[in-house]
RNA sequence: GCGGGCGUGAUGGAAUGGUAGACAUACGGGACUUAAAAUCCCGAGGGUGUAAACCCGUGCGGGUUCGAGUCCCGCCGCCCGCACCA
C-alpha cells in the first residue's frame, strides 16, 4: 500500500465527534470523593470579552496538556474553567449599544464557551462558574461579611485614585504611568469614604512567605517583594523653633539611616503635609508651591520627575544632636505624604535625592560615613552621594562605629529621651504596601453587602436578607453608578432599628471576585462559599498557569485573600497556588498600507523566500511589513482562532502553540508554522495508518535484530522524556522528541514494509502506539482517531502512560567522543561501562591521537566513564 | 536610577561544566508528475583544501578548568518590571 492510497486525515469531521464523545461519557467530570491523588490544573480564567483570542489557545492548550498527562498518570485531576464576568466593558457596552450588561455578558459567554470546546479541552464544564452569577456574589458577600467581623475590612475617608473617563475610583495598582489601567485618562485626586481591605495586616506574612513559593518564577517574587517595599528604619521627633504661624512643636520624620544624623541639613516635608497645609493658608507664595507639586505630583510625574524642588517655610527645628544647631525646615516636591511619617530629614551626603537637594539651595553637605580606605582629611562628596558601607565620622559619641552599630546607638539614644512626652525615636517597620480599596462607583459588580442607617450607622446585611441582588431594570445615560440613580433599589428598612436606610451604591473590585474563583471551583454550587473538608483536599493548585501581567494584582490579592479565608474558617491554608507558570504572549508581523493604515494577516498576501515581500490580496498593492507585535485588535495583526480551527482544525493550532517557542517566551505565529505543524499531523496520520496494515497478530520484538533494537530504545527513551518535559511544562522540547520518534519510526516503517518479520513488526506496533500515547495530551482527538484505527475500543484519553523499561535506556555500546587538549579529534567505541585499560587502550590506539602525541606519552588521560575522553598532549 | 532576564546558523530554538547548532521553519538539489501542488530522499555555521584533514566560530575583553554557550570578573546591546518609598 502506497500513501497516496490513505485518506487525509479529516479534523472537522473528527474533532467534533470526539468532543460529543468525550462530553457524553463525562470523561472530564472530576470527582471530590475519588480516592486517587488529587492534582488541580487551573489556568488564569478569562473576562468574557466576545471571542476568545490565540493567547487564550496557547495558555488553555498548556493546561490541558499537563492535565490530560496528569490523567494519564493516574491522578484525580480538576481541571475547570469559569468567566471573570463583572466589569466595566459591559457598561461600556450598554451605554454604546443600548444592550443590558447582563445579556451582554451571558452572550458573549455562551460564545466564548462554544470556541472553547471546540478547541477539545479536557475540561470539567460541570463546574463552570460566572463571577456575576448570583450564585457566586451572593458567597462573596458572606465573605466580605465575615472578614468585616474578623476586623479584616475598614471604612475611611482617604485620597483616592479618581479615573474621570470611568468615573470611577482605582487601586494604586490600577494606576499606570499616572493614567488609569483601562481607560487611559490621566488620573485624578479626591477625597472619598471607601472600603479596604486590610491586606497591609498580612504584609510580613506576605512577604515572608514569598520563600516557600519555590515553584513560582524567581521575576514574580521579586516584583512582589518590591511591591510589598519593606524598608526597617526609624521615627524620630524633631523640636520645632517656637513660631507664631503655627502652635505645632515638633515635626515627626521617618528614616532608615538614622546613623547619618550627624550629616542633616535640612529637614523636608510633603506637600500634603498638615503643617505644610497650615503655612500654605497663611502664605500665597507657599500655596501655589503646594499646589504646584500636586498638579505635577499626579499628572506630568513621568516627564517632570528629576527636578527636586522645595520652599522654605521659614522654620527651624533643633537639631537633635546637637545643642544649639537648627535645621531650617522645607516643603519639598520628593516628599511623599503617603509614606512613612510624610517627612524626612536631609542628609545630603549620603543620599542622592538629597544631595541634589541640598546643591539647588545651597546647603551644607558633611559626610559622615568614611568609605573604607578612604581618608578622613580628604573625602569628599561631590556631586554623588556615598551610599556603601563605611565606618562613621564627624559623628561623636558614633564616630568609629559600623553603619548598624551606629544605627542601634542612635535607637538606645532616642528610646530613653522625650519629646511633647512621647520617646523622640522609636524602630519602626515600613511597606509600601496599602490596605487595598475595593469601592468602585459602578453597577456591574458584586454589591457591598451592607446599609446605612441615620441612627445605626452602618449596619452589615444579615444573613437572612443575603443575597443581596443587582437590580436589573437600570439606566445608563447619566454618568456615575446606576445603582446611585435606581429609583428604589437603594431604599430600604435599617436591619437594626427599622428606620428607613440606603444601601451602599457601590460595588466591589472585580479583582476581588478573582480572589477566591480557584476555591469555589472545587465545589461550585455548596450553599457556604466552601466546604472546607473538600476546599482542604484540592488545594492548593498545583499548576497555575496565566499571563505575567497578573504578577502583582490578581495574584497578591489571591494570596491575601486566601489568609483571610484561612482566618475566617473557610480553608485551612496560606497559599493558594503552589505552582505558577507565567506563559509568553501570541505576536504576529504587522502590516501597515502605503496610507498607513493596518491591515489584517487575512488581508494580505506574502510571498518570497530570503526578502519576504507583502502585498494587498485584492489589490495587489504593495504593503510594508512592520514590527512583530502582541497581537491587538488595534494594530490588526490578529489571527481569529476560529478561522484557524476551521482550516487546519484544533490539533493543529495546540500543536503548533507548543512547538518551538519556549512557552515562557513570546510565540510568533507564522503561516509556515502553522502549515508545519499540520502537516506533521498529517505524517501521524499516515504512519498510523499504514503501521495498521501491516501490524496483524501480536508477537514479540526481536532484539537481536539491530533495527528493532535501536527502535525500541528510541521508543523508550521517548517515554522517558516526553513525560519529564511535560511535567516541567518544557512543551518545546516534548515536540522536538515526538518528532524525532515519528522520524525514526517513519524509517523503520519502510524497513518493515520491506523485510517484515514477526519481530519487526511487534516493535513498530509497540512504537506506533507509544507515539499516539506521546501525541494524545497535545493533538487529543487525532490520538483517539488513532487509537480507534489501531482496534481499541477504549478511549486513549483513558489509557494509563506507557512506561519506559529502564533496560532499554541504557546504551549496550557507547560512542564516547576523543578529546586531544579539549578539542574533538575522534570516537571510540566501547561496550558501556568499559574499564579505564579498555578505553585508554582504543584511545591510544586511534591515528588522530598517535598523530597528536607525535610518539610520546599523554601528559594525562581523562577518562569520564561513558561520557568523554580527553587527552592532555 | 534600582531590580530581573536575555544575547547561539537565514529564522524559532536545543545543549546535568563533557561531540555546539538536536528538532522545526525557510532555502538549495534530486525522485515522482505532461506540469504544478502534495509526498519522499539528500544537503547545509564560516573558511582553506582535489581529498584526507585543518583553522575559526555561542555579543565583546579577561579569568577559572584537562575541558566553558554553560561558572567568575569587567564591558556593550536588547527586553521586562518598579521608580522621588527617605
């Protein structure tokens, strides 16, 4: 039988009966009450946009592989997916087309849902959950509840982060480049009464615990730790100069250099200081200042940020060190109020912002702290500031101390004294890291479960009135939140007295419905929003898997909330995900026309080998071919996975997202890549179904014959490693492996077709089979097709992983590379395992080495038992 | 500025300190075909040479080692994150 004689492999035909097969025999239904070793594969789920996107292929294609192998490997695998459903787009949404956000977002699920099977993940779609069902808000609210009784949330007045576009507030971390994360509008101050959560509580352990995560990439715990910011370092009082514009007598400063006292100039303020703000209302001059650093404090903070600029207030304070000395007091523009004690003091010497401070204004700059080997007479700093180690001077009672010694010193120093009755200093641990606001001024999201009573105050809903539901029946043509403008939704009785009360109007942070999805996933539809006997049981998950974009966000959130969770009663766990991966992006070439205009891969035709040359596919116009970019919808690059599962089918497009590309690493996607990857697909297809016309009754492989021997350890050594790469999410090189295989046994098939004999053949029936077992996690439904034409009547889904016999791992005869002073200069051939006179003596013995040694004897012989040997000439 | 990562053929990329370039894509040659597509086979880092063989080669410069893409030091370039956090 030639090629030409077998059918294509038909993928639209094939793939959507095996999905009906695999849903009819609930093949992906995980059950919480399953002996076996529970394992949870859980890829970031996805906001429910309209259609899913090749980056939403790539990342659910990895998930799916790791779990279908999991399966195979004989674990309980829970492995869901859901929609991250409330948020600002349906809104948008409603305004610009008159459609309710909830039909928006349930059609647009309903869609995405669809895409999804179609591309034949492994996925218990019994537990699919919407984080705007009422089912899964009315579980959140009991949450907010509880961590309101646990003293995990609080209500205050603060500066919030204002998007004017979106009218609404945002996290600091929803700010970017002082522009809000989604709409883009330069963000703006003002004051408002917000819910927190106190995730600050939690910030040693979250940070402490950032060690333990040791399946996590190294980039993603840094970047929490930076964001955590602890800094350890010191409060400390400094009297102020009787002044008759204020009745203040002290200014409080923070500082982690305290053993740099010595060196203060000058002392700095914030802008937003009270003090600043009291001599601002009696000085013009001063408030334009204040309000000067404001406006470029919010909007021009990346263009403008260099320039250290201050005023005088016109104050002094004593120094606290030095009887008599006065440091003169500043409004500076560097001087955060949110951080620390809102004040610092200048030590110019040994800080650069400092120092550029104190060279603007003329101030004196001492160092303090002499580098080591430098010389006291003669240091000096100039227009750099000495940060490093050093011993300190010009310093007294610290002079000749260490950094930390001295900064212990000036702590015992400060403890014992008072200033306004309190110690002048204490030691005191920073973070960067705020209590996270959660109000959002918005309709389509979780409300905040609690209502405001005149006489009361604020009163939580009770149980029994939970859930509370959004209304449906809201307008959107006034700007601000439609729960606000609803003509009766906010009116109701005080829970507590029975006075007439309004709801709170505002919504929770969809970051917060993300914060908990992964535990409800284990059991969707309990009453309570976990059940901590089976929540205990799955997690945590074992393999996260999601974009880096997430790094700090979602995945901080998550990890506090899990803590607060745990604190509540509702899981008995810390962290939530013990593996994370963080997948690269899907980029594609852009095309730009000669008007400048973006055009789609779809509409372009490209041509030529070594000079690529694109042109318009209607037109013919010439095109120019750009960057290679994320694909956007704005630069058109876009490939519509659709399309793709329509053409080349969904085996296709998973292959070709794990092949190549490190899957940490942006993928390109390429015509020829994608015709690559179906062809092979083909190649499968075609050794499957010629190796079963020839494959008939089982026998027993013949390893006296050096073709089946040298198949069947390429066979097995495939075993060993595709499993391991998988496991360690290196799909890259799990590909080049099976290609490998399908090479060799591509070979030994013709061998067979040849000169047959029982024995050949019972090793090209082992090997066929273990490649549709290697191929069935990436390209499911042609492994089943496979599997099926190979007489199985089971499904190959269900088929444990092959094994690898370690005996065929071992090589009987090695060829062991000659090294002459490190250079390769020949191969010998040894049995494996060979003695050190066995090796010495074949290499000795090859012309290349006698030539090298030129009659005399090595200078040495290393001799890497089975691995390499090198002769030291 | 601080922190992290990365520099390997035409391209994507392989390589526990042990044969650099696996595997794939593109390319070239051949077979099949009236022809093309598809498929199959072969070739290929650069250089010298008829050949055997030899020299050079993982951003650049040093070092450690019998042996360095890999480890160390110093540069250069690119990417990502954070950014007046005292």
């Amino acid at each position: 039988m030639t090629f030409k004689e077998i059918e294509r492999y038909n993928p639209r035909v094939e793939e959507p009966r095996w999905q009906k097969v695999w849903d009819e025999s609930q093949t992906f239904v995980a059950r919480s009450d399953d002996p076996r070793d529970p394992y949870y594969v859980l890829e970031m789920f996805p906001y429910p946009s309209g259609r899913i996107h090749m980056g939403h292929v790539r990342n659910y294609t990895m998930g799916d592989v790791l779990a279908r192998f999991m399966r195979a490997q004989g674990k309980n695998v829970l492995h869901p997916m859901g929609w991250d459903a409330f948020g600002l787009p349906a809104e948008n949404a409603a305004m610009k087309n008159k459609v309710h956000p909830k039909g928006w977002t349930y059609e647009n699920i309903a869609t995405m849902r669809k895409q999804l099977k179609s591309i034949g993940l492994g996925l218990d779609w019994s537990r699919e959950i919407a984080t705007c069902d009422v089912a899964y808000y009315a579980q959140q609210q009991k949450l907010f509840l509880d961590f309101l009784k646990a003293g995990l949330v609080d209500r205050k007045r603060s500066k919030v982060n204002w998007d004017p576009v979106d009218m609404t507030v945002l996290a600091n971390e929803q700010v970017i480049d002082g522009r809000g994360w989604r709409s883009g509008a330069l963000v703006e101050q003002r004051e408002l009464t917000q819910w927190f959560l106190k995730v600050s509580d939690f910030a040693e352990d979250l940070l402490g615990a950032l060690d333990t995560l040791d399946r996590w990439p190294e980039k993603v715990r840094t970047m929490q730790r930076n964001w955590i910011g602890k800094s350890e370092g010191m409060r400390l009082l400094f009297a102020l100069q009787p002044d008759a514009r204020t009745a203040a007598t002290s200014v409080e400063v923070f500082t982690t250099r305290p053993d740099t006292l010595f060196g203060a100039s000058f002392v700095a303020i914030s802008a937003d200081h009270p003090l600043a703000t009291e001599l601002g209302a009696q000085d013009a001059g001063l408030a334009d200042f204040i309000l000067e650093c404001r406006r470029i404090g919010t909007a021009t903070a990346a263009i403008d940020k260099a320039e250290k600029l201050g005023r005088f207030t016109g104050l002094h304070v004593q120094h606290p060190l030095k009887p008599g000395a006065t440091l003169p007091v500043y409004v500076a523009n560097f001087v955060l109020m949110e951080y620390g004690a809102g004040a610092i003091f200048g030590c110019p010497a040994h800080d650069q912002r400092d120092l550029d401070f104190a060279r603007r204004y003329d101030l004196p700059v001492t160092p303090v702290v002499l580098p080591d080997g430098a010389d006291a007479t003669s240091f000096e700093v100039g227009s750099e500031a000495y940060t490093g180690p050093g011993r300190i001077y010009n310093s007294e009672f610290l002079d000749g101390l260490d950094i930390d010694a001295a900064k212990r010193e000036i702590a015992r120093y400060f403890a014992a004294r008072t200033v306004d009755g309190q110690p002048q200093g204490r030691i005191e641990v920073n973070y960067r890291l705020r209590d996270w606001g959660i109000s959002r001024q918005r309709y389509w999201g979780c409300p905040i479960p609690v209502v405001h009573c005149e006489t009361c105050g604020t009163i939580p809903v009770p149980d029994k009135d939970l859930p509370v539901v959004l209304p449906d029946d809201v307008t959107f043509d006034k700007p601000g939140n439609p729960l606000d403008h609803h003509p009766s939704w906010k009116h109701v009785n005080c829970p507590q007295c029975g006075g007439s009360a309004v709801r709170e109007t505002d919504t929770m942070d969809t970051f917060v419905d993300s914060s908990w999805y992964f535990a409800r996933f284990t059991e969707p539809n309990a009453p309570t929003p976990t059940v901590p006997a089976i929540v205990n049981r799955w997690l945590p998950v074992d393999q996260y898997i999601g974009g880096v974009e997430h790094a700090i966000l979602h995945l901080l959130y998550s990890r506090f909330f899990t803590r607060a969770m745990h604190r509540t009663g509702h899981l008995n766990l810390d962290e939530p995900f013990k593996g994370l991966f963080t997948q690269g992006m899907v980029v594609h070439e852009t095309y730009r026309d000669a008007a400048g205009e973006w055009l789609s891969p779809a509409e372009v035709t490209v041509s030529g080998g070594e000079t690529r040359v694109a042109r318009h596919s209607a037109s013919g116009a010439a095109v120019e071919i750009g960057s290679i970019e994320k694909m956007s919808k704005s630069k058109k690059n876009v490939v519509d996975p659709d399309e793709i599962v329509a053409t080349y089918g969904a085996d296709t497009a998973r292959w070709f997202m794990l092949s190549d590309s490190p899957p940490e690493r942006d993928v390109q996607w390429t015509e020829a890549g994608i015709e690559g990857a179906s062809r092979f697909l083909q190649r499968v297809w075609k050794l499957v179904a010629e190796a079963r016309t020839l494959v008939g009754s089982a026998g027993t492989p013949d390893m006296s014959d050096d073709d089946t021997a040298t198949i069947r350890r390429l066979v097995h050594k495939t075993i060993a490693n595709v499993g391991g790469d998988i496991e360690g999410l290196r799909f890259n090189r799990a590909v080049a492996q099976i290609y490998e295989l399908t090479n060799g046994l591509a070979k030994f098939l013709g061998l067979c077709d040849t000169a047959a004999t029982p024995g050949r053949l019972a090793a090209l029936n082992e090997g066929v089979r273990v490649l549709i077992q290697m191929v069935s996690p990436m390209m499911p439904h042609l492994a089943e097709t496979c599997w099926a034409a190979f007489g199985e009547t089971t499904l190959v889904t269900d088929a444990p992983w092959p094994k690898a016999d370690p005996a065929l791992l071992i090589e009987s005869t090695l060829v062991i590379p000659v090294q002459v002073n490190g250079k390769r200069r020949g191969e010998i051939s040894v049995p494996a395992g060979a003695s050190r006179e066995l090796v010495e003596k074949e290499v000795l013995s090859l012309d290349a080495v006698a030539r090298m040694l030129n009659g005399s004897a090595p200078k040495k012989l290393i001799i890497v038992p089975d691995r390499i040997v090198n002769v030291v000439v």
